[in-house]
C-alpha cells in the first residue's frame, strides 16, 4: 500500500466506518470496510501525510453532499471544528486546500468505493426482502444540471433550443438500484443528447454488473426486441411495460395462459439501427416473450390499463397477478431518484469541471449506498422492509447524530454500540405511509415570486444595467 504511516490510515478508516455504523455486532458492518477503501486507493499513487489525506478528503465530500448546506465554506469549517474538538491543530478556514485535494483524487476512487459499497449492500440483504426469492433491479434515466462553465459545456452541452448564456449544461445520468436494499449497484453518465447518448446506451454499459437469474425491472423504453434478445444472452430476465409505438398486443394469438394472458413470438424488427449487419445477421428470428394486461381500477390513476412484457414464462411461479404487482414496485425507482435528486440535493451540482461533477455525482452515490446501509442495520434491527423506512427522516436523523457519532468514536465499544441502537431505533420510527391508492392533483397551492426570465446572458444585462437602461 502507497501510505507512508498505515496506523493513521488505519485510524482515519476507522473513524469514516464509525461514522455509517461499520462498527460493533450491528449486521450490515462489513459494507465499508478497509479492504474496499485500500483497493480503491491502489489507484493513487502516493500521497503525503497532510490534513486533506484522500480519507479525510472523502470524509468532508460526504458530510458535503450530505448537509443541507452543500457549501465547500461550510464543509471545511465542519472539518476545522472536528479537529478542534480533538485536540489538533486547525485547518485554514479557506477552501483552496481541499478544493485542490478534490481535484487531485482520481473518478475511480470515488466510483470504486461506491460501487462496492453498494453491491456489498445488496448482497447481503436479507431473503425476506427479495422477490420470491430473486433479486430485482430497477433502471431508469434522469437528467442533472451544472453550473454555466466554458468546460463544462464543451462536455455537457446545454440543450439545443436554448440560447448561449440562458442554459446550464446538463447530463444524462442513469442507475441500476436493487429493489430489495434501494442500493445504487452501478451507474452510466453521458450528453444529454447525441448519438448513443439515450438511456438504452447507458444500460447496455450497465447490464453486465447484473448475474445470471436477475431480474431488470424497467419501463417502456427499455423493453425493446434487441434489449430482450441480448439480457436473455447473459441470463437475465425482463419485466416492463409493451412499447405501444413499435408493438401491438393480440391476445386471439400465442399460447393462452388465462384472461388476457398468452406467451407469443416475436419477430425480428426489420433494423435495429444500434447493430451493425453481421450482429444484426447473428440475432435469431424470433424471441418468446410473455404479455399480460393488468386493469387499473383505482381511481386518479391517469393509465387504466397497461400490458406487461416479461420473459418470465411460467404462470405457476409467477401468475399475472404476481407480475401486476412487480410492476408496480417500479415506482421505487422514481422515489430513488426523486431521492438522489431532491432530499440530496443532487440535481443541481455545483463544480466547475466536468471531472469534478461526475466526482461529486459520485460522491452522493456513495453517500446514499451509506445511508441505505443505515437504513437496513435499523430494518434488519426491527424486523421490517427497508422499504418501509422513510429515506428522508433516515438522513434527517443520520445528521442530528453526526455530532455524538464523532463524540462516540473516543468512548469503549458498548458506549458507541448503545450511541448506534438509539440512532437505529430513531430511524426505524419514521416510517412511510401505507398509502397504494392514495392520488392528489397535479398542481400547485403556493405562489412564487413573479420575476421575468433572463432572455439575455447575464453579462450583458449588466452592461445595460450599468448604462442605466432598463428593458420593457
């Protein structure tokens, strides 16, 4: 290992594992462990003992992302009151020290941690979570906005219809989530737009951090003929929503399994034009799929009936209700998102190059998996669902205790393990609503301040401002 003293790099990883209850019986403990952070610093190569080592370095990042004040101000003035409290000596309060030790850590640490924490979290859920005993994952895309850089367009142009100055760069980002743990397992970032820049792209990147028996749990987009044909290659299975603009379901045709119900063939399209001829040659004619037609009869449901595409053939192990109901666990995914997005605040960044966006797309990714780690310590604890577990009183709380967490770090072990069952037990009581058929109105109540847009890059109305003129 590249570390010059491996006892503070020992401590320090001790100190960041305390801080996301890696410590202790808890289950769960084996997440964030030394071997993941050591193999992910591997890629570095050396680094100098100072105050912004690359794990305090990580530590700060994630207290970022995770604060309501997603500042770099507030991050090191929480880093220089930590070691005051220890009795070190104090950082400088400006910014440039760790805004540089950002900048010279590589993607890869950032994206490695991540990963393996979220994996490691899926792999050791408990079976009761799983869905019927297999594990599902969730894909959908989402878009993210950055701030207004000459670097950061080159790499994330703004939108096409938007004038030079009036736009923010934006990103394309897309994510596999377990369903059972709610952990980000991998995830793709690309152009908002372009050629093999679509979410289709970003899972054909992904899918290979999935195994053979998973199961892909995705919307209408994603269930197209190449996307079945080429998960079937790798053992995979797919259940999504039939693509009404390329297909049509007829259920006089096929195998009938029941009341709109069936297994049919489907034929080659006569293109697929993310294929080149030979690959498009070597796919076979035809690909059995399984569609079903679920009713919805909840009222303030805008959809009254969708057809289910799966390649989940057999009606005993999976009848059509069971395959109704696995649907409709797809709007978790839209909840993780909405979580990563809004409760996390990552939905506008905030740096300045494009390397330090996708580190800090990172760095909340890694954040989440933590928290989702919390989250099933207290679900595991209290023999419920992660799923039933507010994620937004979850990270609420994680950060009212983050004071007595690093307070804890210099108690005995059963201090700081009855410092973590109090935290657990906070966690675990806030808990989401048992609200399936619950609908409102898509509109809003509070009205927001009535200022025109800006029609002109910020500069020049400045210079006009300065001049004294004013624009009707």
């Amino acid at each position: 290992m590249p570390h010059s003293n491996r006892a503070a790099f020992r401590e320090q990883v001790r100190f960041l594992r305390r801080q996301f209850l890696q410590d202790g019986e808890l289950p769960f403990t084996d997440v964030l462990t030394e071997e993941v952070l050591a193999q992910a610093l591997r890629a570095i190569r050396g680094w100098l003992d100072r105050i912004f080592s690359p794990l305090v370095t990580l530590w700060v990042f994630l207290g970022q992302v995770l604060s309501a004040d997603h500042s770099c101000r507030a991050a090191v003035a929480r880093l220089r009151a930590h070691r005051l409290a220890r009795g070190q000596r104090p950082c400088s309060a400006q910014t440039g020290a760790y805004c540089q030790a950002r900048k010279r850590l590589p993607e890869s640490f950032f994206a490695d941690v991540a990963c393996s924490v979220g994996r490691r979290l899926d792999d050791r859920a408990d079976r009761r979570w799983l869905w019927k005993g297999r594990r599902v994952y969730l894909f959908d895309g989402t878009t993210v906005t950055m701030p207004d850089t000459r670097e950061n367009q080159a790499a994330y142009p703004q939108v096409y219809n938007q004038k030079p100055g009036l736009g923010f760069p934006i990103a394309r980002i897309g994510a596999l989530i377990s369903l059972a743990c709610g952990a980000v397992v991998n995830l793709g970032f690309c152009q908002y737009a372009g050629k093999g820049q679509g979410e289709v792209s970003l899972l054909r990147r992904l899918w290979d951090s999935l195994r053979p028996g998973d199961i892909l749990l995705t919307d209408a987009l994603l269930a197209n003929w190449a996307n079945i044909v080429m998960l079937k290659e790798r053992g995979l299975e797919l259940v999504g929503r039939l693509n009404k603009a390329h297909r049509t379901a007829d259920f006089r045709r096929g195998k009938r399994l029941g009341q709109e119900d069936h297994v049919v063939q489907w034929r080659k399209p006569t293109s697929i034009r993310s294929l080149d001829r030979q690959a498009y040659h070597a796919l076979p004619e035809f690909i059995t799929v399984r569609e079903t037609r679920v009713r919805v009869l909840q009222p303030g449901f805008r959809t009254r009936s969708i057809v289910v595409v799966t390649t989940l053939l057999d009606p005993e192990q999976m009848t059509k209700e069971d395959l109704a109901t696995l649907y409709r666990a797809r709007w978790h995914n839209e909840l993780d998102i909405r979580s990563l997005k809004s409760a996390m605040q990552m939905g506008e960044l905030r740096c300045k190059t494009p390397e330090l966006v996708r580190k800090e797309v990172w760095a909340h990714i890694l954040a989440y998996n933590l928290l989702r780690t919390v989250m099933a310590q207290a679900a595991a604890r209290h023999g419920v669902a992660p799923r039933t577990i507010s994620f937004t009183g979850a990270m609420q709380t994680l950060e009212a205790f983050q004071p007595l967490l690093e307070f804890g770090a210099t108690q005995d072990a059963a201090s700081r393990v009855g410092l973590y069952h109090d935290l657990l037990d906070a966690i675990a009581s806030h808990r989401v609503g048992d609200r399936p058929d619950r609908y409102e109105p898509r509109l809003k109540k509070r009205r927001r301040n009535n200022y025109d847009w800006l029609t002109k890059p910020r500069a020049e109305m400045k210079r006009k401002m300065a001049k004294g003129v004013t624009e009707k």
